[in-house]
C-alpha cells in the first residue's frame, strides 16, 4: 500500500506544489460517495484560475496607464480644465471629490487629473484632511465619510449556515440509495405485515441515515466556525497612522480615504494612495500584477497601489481609495474563495480511503451476490424458484440495502476530513498558545521537524533593548542609570554633544512623539528606540534636533547592508553632512578619523583601532549587541540623487545594547534537543555577542561550531558537507547565508527543517523552508507573508510548543485510522463471512450497520 500511495498520492509537497500535481491526485480518486465533503478542504484551482487572469489583467492596465502617464507629462504645461462635475450627494457632505474620480486618478495613473486637482495637496483639501495631522474623526464629517468612500473591507464569502452542511451530507449517492430502499421497505412491509409491525425496517434505515447526516454535519459546522476564527486572526494587521494630531497604530480596516499612512520597508500598502514625503521609496507590485521589477515612488511617480509591498525605504502616504474599490480588493475576493492547499496526509488518506472503497465495493458486490445465490439455491429446493411472492422481493430489497449500507461503512469518507478536524484542532489550540498557522500544512510538517534555525533577537531575546554601556572620545562608560547618562553628557566637549545628539536624533529610522497625555513616546525598532532613549537621557530634544536641519537622503537600515545612513543640510548654510550607523566592525572599518578623549577630530591610528576592537569584543563577550555611530562633512555638496558615501568617515563612538535572554528559552532548547531537534542560531550580531548568548540559552555546546557568513560564504561545496552538521551559530549572517543554509539542510542532509524571519530579506529563507515561521511583533507584513506559521508573541517557546501540537496530530490521526480500519473490517468480515456460511442471510442487519457511521463523526 505504501508504494502504491507514493506512486500516486505522494507527490504533493507540504508546500509549493504545481496545478497539475493538484489535478492528478483528484482523478485517481475512484469511489467518492460524497465529492462536496470530500473534497470540501482542498484548493477551488478554478478560483485559482480566475485570480491569476485577474492579475494578467491588472498588469496590462497598470503598463498602459504607466505609458500614459509618462506621455502626459509631455505636455502637462496644457492642462485643460477638466469636465469633471462633482455630484450633489458628495458636495453636501462636505468633500470636494467623489470615490469614483480619486480612484481613477491612483488606479489609472492619471498625472493629468491629479494636476487639475491640485495635487497631494488640493486633494487633501477636498477630502477635508491635514497632510501633517491627518483626519479629525471629532466631527460629523467622520460618518459621512464613510458613507461617501467606504471603508477598509473587502467582501468575504458569506457564513454557511447549518442546513447548508445537512443539505451536503444528504448529497452521498450511497445515502441517497439507501434512502430509496427505506421508503421501497416500508411500501412493501406496510403491505405485507401493516402497521407498525412492516414498518420497522424501513424507519430503522430513515433513522439511522437521518442520524448519520446530523451528526456529520454538526461536525462540518462546528468546524467552519473554527476557520472562520483563526481566518480572522490572520487578517489582523497593524499600521502607524497620523490622526487627530498623534501618530497611532490603527488597524487597516479602520483606514479611510484621507488617512496619513507611514509606511516603512517590508509593510503592505494597505489602500490605494499617494505618496505625500519619503525616501528611496521601491515598490514591489508582484502580488497585484505578477510583474517582479520594484517600481521607484517619487512626488513625479506618486501612485501608490493597495497591496503591493515596500521593498525599500520610507515614506507617508494620504490613502484615498479603499476597501471593493480597489483592485486589490477585488482580487482578495477572489483569492479567498480558492483556499488551502491539501496537505501531504489529506491526498495520502484520501489514497487510503480510495483503495479501502474499491475493497468495500468489491465485498459489496460479492455479499451481494452470495446472498442472492443463497436465496435461489433455497427457492430451487422447495422447488419455488418460478413462484415470487412479495416475502422475497423483501428479501432481495433487504440484500440490497445491507450490500449498499457495506459500502456506506466501508468506505471512509471521512478520514481525509479526519485530518482537517485534526489539523484545525491542533490550530485552534496552537492560537490559545500564541502561534497563528497560516497554512494547515505547517501543523502537520512542524511534527517531523529535525532543525531550527532561529534568529536570536527579540526571538531567543527579549527585544526589550538599553543602552548600558558607551564609549564616545575613547572613554568607556557604564551608562545603566540616568545619572551615569546625565554625567557621561557633562564630561563631553560641546562639539561632541552635538554631533552626537544630531547623529542619534536623524540618523533613526524611529521617531520620539508625544501622545495624548502629553508623554514622550518612542516609536520605531526596538535598537531605534534604546538609541532613542539614550539621546532623551543625554538631555537631548528630538524635536528641536530635527528641526535644526534638513534631512536630504535617508538610507534606511536593511540586513545586507548592516548599516543606515543619512545625509543632512546644515542650517545657516553650513553644508552637508552624512551620518551612519550600524554594525561595529562594518562602521569602524568605514571610517579613518576618531573623536579623541579632547574632542578632537584625529586620523585613527594602529593604537585607537586596536582599542575600539578591544571594546567591541568587551561588550559583545558581555552579551551586548554593539553598534558604532560616525559622521563625515560633505565638503563638496550634495544633491539627493548622489548615494551616501560608504567611507571616509569620522567615529563618534560605539555604544553596547542589552537585550536579555527571554525566560525559559534555555528549558525549551534542552527540549528539542531531547526530542531530536536540533537548534541553530542565525544572526546577524558580532560572532562575540552571538555566542555569549548563545551559551546562556545552551544552544553552543563545547563540540559546536560558530561560524561568520563572510567565511561561511568562502566555503567550497566539499567543505560545506563536513561543516554544516558541527554549526550552531551562524553571525554577521546576510540573507543569502541563512538561505544557503537552509537549502544545504533540506537537499544534501534531508532535514525537515522550520526556520524563523522577522526582516523582509528573510522572505526567500522562510519559502525556502519547511516551515517559515515569522514574529508577530518585531516581524514585517512580507515575512509574515512568505511564513506558514506566524509566532505571535516572538517567543522561541512558542516554537516549540508548535512542534508538540505537530507530534500530536500524526498520534491523533494513527488512532482515527485504526478505529475507522477496525470498524471497517469487521463489518465487512462479519457480513462477508456470515453471508458466505449461511448462503443467504446476513447476520448484521442494515441499520446496526450504519449505527458505527456517527461516531466516526463524534470520534473526530
């Protein structure tokens, strides 16, 4: 049977597999009593189909509307009035457009249009917002600005209702047979024997097969209404919004046309918009048009579409097209429709379910058969075979019935269902546990995981992060406490604050806001913020410090390059000046000039170099994550087209960040490895650092390896076999590295192998993999889309716990098999062999056989 299943069914991956594979395993599926409930929780290719032309349709709109943008900045200078006449409904609500035109000018790239109205800035006006503070949802204006654009929702298929399930089940051809034979029964015993004696039979059949129905389709309903649950859970993302005056993270279905969005690198654009102000913005337009080419977003090039993905850089963005009126949304209803794909052990059991029907069928046909031999033989002895009374055609009905009821107990149609309820009850229980399964597949494949690589911030971490320790003009300081902040900032020279608060107030990718209570709220990546909070206890103002002068180019920070940058204008014609930040050895190596203990600018000597590596590996031994700050004047100007200078820049200091190991990961770690799991730590830290941590957390044992991506990427393909089993820390990582690894892991040493994310770089690792599994909180909306399984809390316990609930399902499933096998057998057994010894009678009668059927049902 093995052989049989992995010729045929065995095909389908956990992930990733072709349309074709998807077909081939549903023809060889012969014996389906039930195709609606069988094949209830497997992919609508049809659905699929029809989003894929959709998105053809998408891109070739989006080329011509492109071509017609840039022929229409030819002659922009000519822009005639337009015919636009604003309708009555929207002017006395108070707007000055309609839904219908703002979504032609964004979805038809229409410059021509956007000119007429006055740009970004005139259409602001005519939606009543504040490009600064954004909407006031204080006012009446707020609900009729619903009615008039419609909010952030896309249409969902409708919750099937109870009888709808009863309505399916009923649909079973073996069912429906039996259902004839109960009404034939009762005609013939109500004529034969009256009532209520003739009518047992019959309504024995009618109750049995009502009960079968009922309970079947409790079943199915109770779980639709768990994955309606958990699809909702998965819909839940989170934006920063500017409302009433205050950043604030809003959920994207409470957007409304009018809305400023900040948008950073790795969110979805969660409306159609415009982009307001922002840096090298790439938009990745993949997901909406299939067309991979990241598309440049500028005040020339402003459209910004519903869910396409920030590759790069940052930027605000006025939403003014959302929910069914945007492209996105239409393809979203769509997608929805076309589900999950099956999982390996659903096509398997549905082979399973395929050879056992053909068998019942057989035993059906041969019960059948020896019955009515039986009959024959007796009739043929008392010499009766040409008189038929309505006694034998009672008979015959009731052979029938009971070879029909063989094939209703035989063939199980409810074990690849049995699967589904398994898998949807393992993630229900994994959701109460902080883990969101995104695709039923990860469940099952997490039990026969071997490895982990995991990240090691905010995951084997706390991504809670201070700034504990400094060293700025060559001194190092302990900087726990504010008073050691406060008489750090007193010791400096004035020229040295100065650079130092400009250099941490611009050069972040965060930002320091007051909310309602009038509080100093910190908003940004949990490394921006400890910097942040550094520069608030040295007595700096963010404000005061990003008023002063003029951001030109912002480089932000991604894992390539381990470093941000940017380039700023000094006020009172003081030139240019860049900024950078990032890993210590990268930044150090940058730069050929150092503050002195003077608060002089000197070139950095063989002395200083050696004693700012000797305090980068101080603090990294110390579990410190270190990050080394450095500027450079711009002598010969700057024009935001140039790229930010990669060398030549001066060290302001290198500050060490503390961020704890999270409680309980070292028990979960000695858990996996007694389980068989092996756990890596890919990170792109100081080898240092990685390895302080990663012996606190028992992940670097005395006979493990720890190892640089630079010298991990030199390895040849020989050298990589005998390496890669010895590894268990992998630092200063880049993407590629983590995707090498995991590859090599999967294919040359036939792991199972479930990798964590949280960086949009992180995307091809987590598709690579097994199982992706990406942070809810510090991860962003690319990785969380690549994941399978999305770690709400961020938590590396949580992984663990997911491989439980993995384990768990395989034991589940094992038992239903055995129990639905040991029924099946029986039955068919009993009936074969009794119909066998005494010629003509069974000895289980129709509805004693079909009792077995609802508890399949309970059993799941």
């Amino acid at each position: 049977m093995e052989s049989y299943l992995q010729e045929n069914f065995g095909e389908v991956k956990a992930k990733g597999s072709s349309e074709e594979t998807l077909q081939k395993w549903r023809k060889l599926c012969g014996v389906v009593k039930n195709p609606k409930r069988r094949f209830r929780f497997t992919a609508n290719l049809s659905k699929r189909t029809e989003a894929a032309a959709m998105r053809r349709t998408n891109q070739e709109k989006l080329r011509i509307a492109v071509l017609v943008s840039k022929a229409a900045f030819q002659f922009i200078q000519g822009v005639q009035p337009s015919d636009y006449v604003l309708p009555q409904e929207v002017k006395a609500a108070g707007f000055g457009i309609c839904a219908d035109e703002l979504g032609s000018i964004v979805e038809g790239h229409d410059v021509k249009k956007l000119k007429f109205h006055g740009g970004v800035t005139g259409l602001s006006e005519k939606l009543s917002t504040s490009i600064n503070d954004g909407l006031n949802t204080e006012t009446d204006l707020h609900t009729r600005r619903q009615e008039i654009y419609g909010i952030n929702k896309f249409t969902e298929s409708e919750q099937r209702g109870f009888f709808v399930f009863v309505w399916e089940a009923l649909q079973d051809m073996t069912l429906m047979i039996l259902g004839v034979c109960a009404f034939v029964s009762l005609i013939v015993g109500l004529a034969m024997e009256g009532w209520p004696a003739g009518a047992h039979d019959g309504l024995g059949i009618v109750a049995s097969i009502m009960l079968v129905v009922f309970v079947t389709a409790t079943s199915d309903y109770r779980q639709s209404l768990q994955f309606k649950d958990l699809d909702k859970e998965k819909k839940k993302i989170a934006m920063q919004v500017t409302r009433n005056g205050y950043r604030q993270k809003m959920s994207i279905y409470e957007l409304l046309p009018g809305d400023i969005v900040h948008l950073s690198i790795g969110d979805q654009v969660p409306a159609d918009g415009l982009f307001v102000s922002g840096f090298s913005v790439l938009i990745d337009e993949s997901s909406l048009t299939g067309e991979s080419e990241p598309i440049m977003v500028t005040l020339e090039n402003p459209f910004l579409l519903s869910g396409t993905k920030v590759q790069d850089g940052s930027c605000k963005m006025m939403v003014t097209t959302v929910g069914m009126r945007t492209q996105w949304g239409k393809l979203m209803a769509t997608l929805s429709e076309g589900g999950d794909d099956e999982t390996p052990l659903q096509v398997k059991l549905n082979g399973v379910a395929t050879i056992i029907g053909k068998i019942g069928l057989f035993f059906a046909v041969v019960t059948f058969a020896v019955m009515v031999q039986g009959l024959f033989s007796r009739k043929l002895q008392e010499g009766t075979h040409w008189s038929w009374n309505g006694d034998d055609a009672r008979q015959l009905l009731e052979f029938f019935a009971v070879a029909v009821t063989i094939v209703v107990v035989a063939v199980p149609e409810g074990l690849p269902l049995a699967v589904t309820l398994s898998l949807a009850f393992a993630m229900k229980k994994m959701m109460n546990d902080k883990a969101l399964v995104r695709h039923l597949a990860a469940c099952e494949t997490m039990g026969s995981a071997t490895n982990i690589c995991s990240d090691k911030t905010g995951t084997l971490t706390t991504n809670k992060m201070t700034v504990v320790k400094s060293c700025i003009c060559m001194n190092v300081k302990d900087v726990s406490n504010l008073s050691d902040a406060s008489s750090l900032f007193s010791d400096l020279p004035e020229s040295v604050k100065k650079v130092l608060l400009q250099s941490i107030f611009n050069n972040t990718g965060g930002e320091v806001v007051v909310s309602k209570g009038g509080k100093n709220e910190m908003l940004g990546t949990p490394t921006d913020t400890a910097l942040l909070a550094f520069g608030l206890a040295l007595g700096g103002d963010f404000q005061a410090e990003r008023k002063a002068s003029k951001l030109v180019k912002v480089e932000p920070f991604n894992s390539t390059k381990k470093r941000m940058g940017v380039v700023l204008e000094l006020p009172e014609g003081g030139g240019f000046r860049a900024h950078t930040k990032g890993a210590s050895e990268i930044i150090l190596a940058n730069c050929d000039k150092v503050i002195n203990s003077k608060g002089e600018t000197v070139p950095l000597d063989e002395a200083s170099i050696k004693h700012l590596q000797a305090t980068i590996n101080d603090f990294a031994c110390e579990a410190l994550r270190t990050i080394c700050l450095g500027y450079m004047e711009l002598e010969k100007g700057f024009s935001a087209e140039d790229p930010i200078p990669t060398c030549g820049y001066t060290c302001i200091g290198i500050v060490g960040i503390k961020d704890p190991v999270r409680p309980g990961v070292k028990e979960s770690v000695a858990i996996c490895r007694s389980a068989g799991i092996t756990v890596r730590m890919v990170t792109g830290d100081n080898i240092n650092t990685a390895k302080a941590i990663a012996r606190e957390c028992g992940i670097l044992t005395d006979d493990g390896l720890a190892i640089e991506g630079p010298e991990f990427r030199e390895k040849n393909q020989e050298e990589l076999l005998s390496l890669i089993p010895k590894i268990q820390v992998m630092a200063r990582s880049s993407p590629l590295d983590k995707h090498t690894l995991v590859k090599h892991l999967r294919t040359t040493f036939d792991e199972v192998v479930a990798v964590t994310g949280d960086g949009t770089n992180d995307a091809p690792a987590l598709h690579e993999a097994d199982i992706g599994l990406a942070m809810g909180i510090a991860g962003t909306e690319v990785a969380k889309e690549s994941a399978d399984v999305i770690i709400l809390d961020d938590n590396f316990s949580t992984i663990v716990t997911v491989a439980k609930w993995g384990r768990s399902v395989y034991i589940n499933i094992q038992k239903f098999v055995q129990f639905q096998l040991t029924v099946n057998i029986v039955a068919l057994i009993v009936n074969f062999s009794s119909a066998c010894l005494t010629g003509w009678h069974a000895q289980i009668c129709c509805p004693f056989l079909l009792w077995p059927s609802p508890s399949f049902s309970f059993h799941h």
